[in-house]
C-alpha cells in the first residue's frame, strides 16, 4: 500500500535538497534513516522530517506493517514560492532577492 507524505515551503532551494534526494531513492525505510542521519546537510534534516511523518501515516493506514517491510518508492523534490526582497546597494540602486522554498513529497510502499 503507497503512503504519501508532503512537505511544503521548505526554506532551502529544490536544487540543493535533489541533491539529498537523490541518494536515498529506491531504499529501505531503515537505511535511508541511516544515510539521512549521516548526511551532514540542512536538507538531509528536513527530508528526514518527511521521510518519518511518511512511515508514521504508512502505521496509521495498516497498523500491521513494519518498518523493515517499507521502502522509498517515489521521493520529488519540487521548487515552491518564491520569496523576493530587495537588498539597497550603491548609487541608489537595488538588487532583487530571491529566497526559494521547496515542496518535498515522499511515497514510501510496502510491496514490491
């Protein structure tokens, strides 16, 4: 059975949490644990995050499954909205600052 868990407006940019997401595709619930928590970046925390929110909507659909059975079926890392500021600089100027957010989005199943 597919469980879906989604996180939203994450504050680093999609490109940098794909990074992270990439080295986890495909995995076991247990091992992805064991590679995020080793993994010394700010996206490895949030998929993190997301990928024991997942597990823990996986128990609550079929209290009988366990987490040795589960695996990473789908993990999409998407960008989100877009924050945009503006910083002063010289001569009366202005530079525009684009601080992105991404949408993280896990699909962890227990069949193969």
């Amino acid at each position: 059975m597919d469980t879906v868990s989604i996180s939203k407006y994450n504050r680093i940019s999609a490109s940098k949490a794909r990074l992270v997401a990439n080295e986890i595709r495909g995995y076991s619930f247990q091992e992805a644990v064991d590679v995020l928590k080793a993994i010394p970046r700010k996206a490895s925390k949030l998929i993190l995050k997301t990928l024991y929110s997942a597990g823990a909507n996986a128990k609550y659909k079929n209290p009988e499954v366990l987490d040795k059975d589960l695996f990473i079926k789908k993990i999409c890392v998407d960008e989100g909205p877009t924050l945009k500021r503006f910083k002063p600089r010289a001569r009366g100027r202005a530079n525009r600052i684009r601080k992105r957010t991404s949408t993280i989005m896990i699909v962890v199943s227990d069949e193969q």
